[in-house]
C-alpha cells in the first residue's frame, strides 16, 4: 500500500511537535528560561520518547506498510489505543518529573510501555513472507532493543534488582547504539538512496545481510561492554562498532554515487548531508570518551558528545526524513486516485526547507560552540535560533495537516488502493 496511513501520520507529527518542546526544555536547561521540575530528566524524556521515539515509530508503520502490503493496521482499537498509550505515557512522564514526584515515574513508564508492545505486535503480526527484508528487518531488531531499553528502564523505576544497579547511561547506549543506529541504518541504506532519486549499489546487495549481522553483533557488545567496569573493552568494542558504521557510509556513498538516475531533492540533502557529518563527529567525540582514561573537562566533552550525535546529527536526519514522509503522507491520502493539479512536489516547498535546513544547521552550531566553550548563555541562544527555525520549518507542515484536515473527507479511504477507487470497500 504506497499510501500514507492515518495512525503513522500522526505519530511523526506528534514526534515533530515533541521535538520543539526538547528544544524549549533545552533552551530552559541552559537557563534562558525557566520550567519548572527537573528539566534535565524531561528534557530527557522528550528528547528519546517523545522526538525520536515517535517519529521513528511513525516512520516505521508507514514504510513497513508499504513494503509488507499492509492495508490496516488492526484491530482498530489498537490504532487509538496505540497513541493514547504513548501520548498518556509520556504525559505521565512530564508531570512527575515537572512536580518531582520520581517514584512515579514506573506509571509513566508502564503506559508509555504498552503503546511501544502494539508497534512491536504489528511489526511481528503483519511481517511480509519474505521476512526478513530490508530495511523491515533492521526496523524489527531496532524495536527489539528499543522494548529491552524501556523494560529496562521500568524495572528500575520499580527498584527491582539487579536493574536497580543499571545506570541510565547504559539504557541510553542501548537507545543509541542498538534501537536508533539499526532503524538510522536501514533507512539510510533503503530509503536515502531513494529518497534522492537512486537505489542500493547492486555490488553492495549480497553483503547486506552481513552487514545487519555484523551490526547486531557489535551493539550487543559495546553494550555489554559498557555494563562492565573494563574501560579497554568499551574502547575495542567502541572502535568495531564504529568501523561498521563507516561501512554502512560507504554502502550509501556508492549507492548514490555510482547507480543511476539524477540526482534530485538537494534540499534533503542539506539536511542529510550535515546530519551524517555531526553524527559520525558525535561518535568519534565518544570513542574520545572511553579510549582516554580520566579525560579532563570530561562534561563538557559529555555534552558536545550528546549534541553532535543527536541535536546535529540525528536530529537534521530525522528532520530531512520528516519533511519527505509528510508530504508523501499528505499527498497520498488526499489525492490517491483523483485528479488534481495538487502535486508531491509542491506539498515539500523546498524553497523554504533550504531557508530553514540553513538556519536549523546555523542555530546547532551555535549550540556546539556554547557548549565547547561552556558558556550555557551561547547554548541557550543557539537553542532559540533553532527553535526560530523548527517553528519555520513547521509552518510547511501545518500548512499540509490543516490541508489534510480540510479535505480528508472527500479523499479516497486511506486502505484502498487506488484501482480500488471506484468500488469503495466497507472494511
Ligand atoms: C536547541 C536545542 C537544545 C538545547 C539548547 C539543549 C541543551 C541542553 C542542556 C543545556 C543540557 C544539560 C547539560 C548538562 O547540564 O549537563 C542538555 C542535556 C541533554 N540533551 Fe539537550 N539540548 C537541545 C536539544 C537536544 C536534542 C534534540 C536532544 C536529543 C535528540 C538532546 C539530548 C540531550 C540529552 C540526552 C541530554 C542529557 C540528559 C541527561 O544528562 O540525562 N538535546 N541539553
């Protein structure tokens, strides 16, 4: 089904919308302004469930649906049960830390849990024939870590040992590391090439399922390393891991560089391009971390390792994903079998996304140069010009939701096809 699909177009929405608030709790962490509770721990919250948790989930259902031929997600309580989970959940979360009441955090935790067991109930229920398939099949490992963390994580807030003992840092890892590098890296080898008008390398096809081998592997080590206490074994496996993420480069440059077809959409680009950059900088800044023992102004390298990977890197991948998925989605739920002067095109207004991919990298590299020269003033301006700029950027997806809302009712039911048109199904 190459067509957008409800519950997905409103999880990646709700992500972008998470995504501004990370901002603000950043912007108040750096003290430019004031929220109240532990802004750190919401920040937190925002930042992993809220921003990425719920775009990649979203993305996730709309790629997974066109690739495995889904044409609902069912039953359809779950649909509704599915986002009001995770939107309670995270509530919950915000509340607690907001009046800092941490203990109940477990009821967070617990809702924002079961939405998480849906998602994964569908990837497992509706898996195509030919499982595992790229880039279902890194989408469907990545959601194993992801449950792992969050059980993680639930069983701590509860003081059930031995998790109890498990720090935060280590769930984090197992976010980075196992759920957000395995979905970033079957979206970039499947989806980015795509997304610019090429394909996979067809040298690089046979060793794909290696790849994905290789990479489960050395997640599962490095977080096992950094659950143990030897600093060398963090760095060795650090060093592995981060080897296959250069592989993984490699496979996407040679897929863009030596398949055919034009080159098109440079304006994801700008936010690709940058995105990858910061990312592969973030990691390098960590290995920095665990390769030298008692590394000195050892917060501020934290920070600077935190931002680069996920507020420059993921964040601008994720964004340039975004604003493709969205007009996608618009585009064919509205206008799938009908004819309309209305095209793909015209929803992505790349004139305005290559005004704001430059402001977004602009205001991100303020925020790094605050906190390389550990002056919170400079991150919490930074934070403002990037907020500025998200706020530009969301004005072209308010533009497609209200264009949704207004013309939903005359589209064509979102799980039929277009050769479908003409004889409308009930179910
Ligand atoms: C404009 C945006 C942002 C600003 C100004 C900002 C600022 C900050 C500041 C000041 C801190 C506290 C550092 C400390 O005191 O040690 C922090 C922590 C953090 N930020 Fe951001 N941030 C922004 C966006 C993001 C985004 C988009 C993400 C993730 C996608 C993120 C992830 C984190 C994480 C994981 C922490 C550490 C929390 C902890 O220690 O538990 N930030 N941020």
């Amino acid at each position: 089904m190459f067509r957008g699909e409800p519950t997905a177009y409103w999880t990646v929405n709700l992500g972008f919308a998470f995504f501004l608030i990370t901002q603000l709790y950043g912007i108040a962490n750096a003290r430019l302004i004031v929220l109240p509770g532990n802004t750190i721990a919401i920040h937190y919250y925002l930042a992993f469930f809220g921003w990425i948790g719920f775009l990649i989930m979203g993305a996730q259902l709309q790629f997974f649906r066109a690739m495995a031929s889904v044409r609902k997600y069912e039953p359809t309580f779950l649909r509704f049960l599915f986002l009001f989970t995770l939107l309670i959940g995270i509530g919950i979360l915000i509340m607690v830390e907001s009046l800092e009441l941490r203990f109940y955090s477990f009821i967070g935790l617990l809702v924002y849990f079961l939405g998480v067991i849906i998602h994964f109930y569908w990837l497992y229920h509706y898996q195509p024939k030919k499982y595992f398939k790229l880039p279902l099949d890194h989408f469907f490992v990545a959601q194993a870590f992801f449950l792992s963390g969050v059980i993680i994580l639930l069983l701590k807030s509860l003081e059930i040992r031995p998790f109890v003992f498990v720090e935060r840092n280590i769930v984090t890892h197992i976010f980075v590391f196992g759920w957000i590098t395995i979905t970033l890296e079957g979206a970039l080898i499947r989806i980015l090439p795509m997304f610019v008008g090429k394909r996979i390398a067809p040298s690089q096809k046979k060793r794909l399922n290696y790849h994905l081998s290789f990479r489960i592997l050395s997640s599962l080590l490095v977080i096992l390393s950094f659950s143990s206490t030897f600093q060398f074994l963090t760095a060795i496996t650090s060093l592995i891991w981060f080897g296959i993420w250069l592989w993984t480069l490699y496979i996407l440059a040679k897929s863009i560089l030596t398949t055919k077809g034009t080159l098109q959409h440079y304006v994801s680009l700008l936010f690709f391009l940058p995105g990858l950059f910061w990312f592969t900088f973030g990691m390098v800044v960590g290995i920095f971390l665990v390769i030298i023992p008692n590394i000195s102004f050892y917060l501020v390298i934290r920070r600077l390792h935190i931002h680069f990977s996920l507020l420059a890197g993921l964040s601008l991948i994720m964004l340039g994903a975004y604003h493709r998925i969205n007009a996608f989605q618009t585009f064919t739920l509205l206008y799938t079998g009908k004819t309309t002067d209305r095209t793909e095109l015209i929803l992505l207004r790349e004139k305005r996304m290559s005004f704001t991919a430059i402001g977004l990298n602009l205001g991100v590299l303020v925020v790094l140069i605050g906190f390389i020269i550990d002056d919170f003033t400079l991150v919490g301006f930074g934070g403002l010009i990037t907020f500025i700029f998200t706020l530009v950027f969301g004005t072209s997806i308010g533009q497609n939701i209200l264009e949704y809302l207004k013309n939903k009712k005359d589209a064509l039911p979102y799980y039929l096809k277009p050769s479908e048109a003409t004889k409308p199904r009930t179910r």
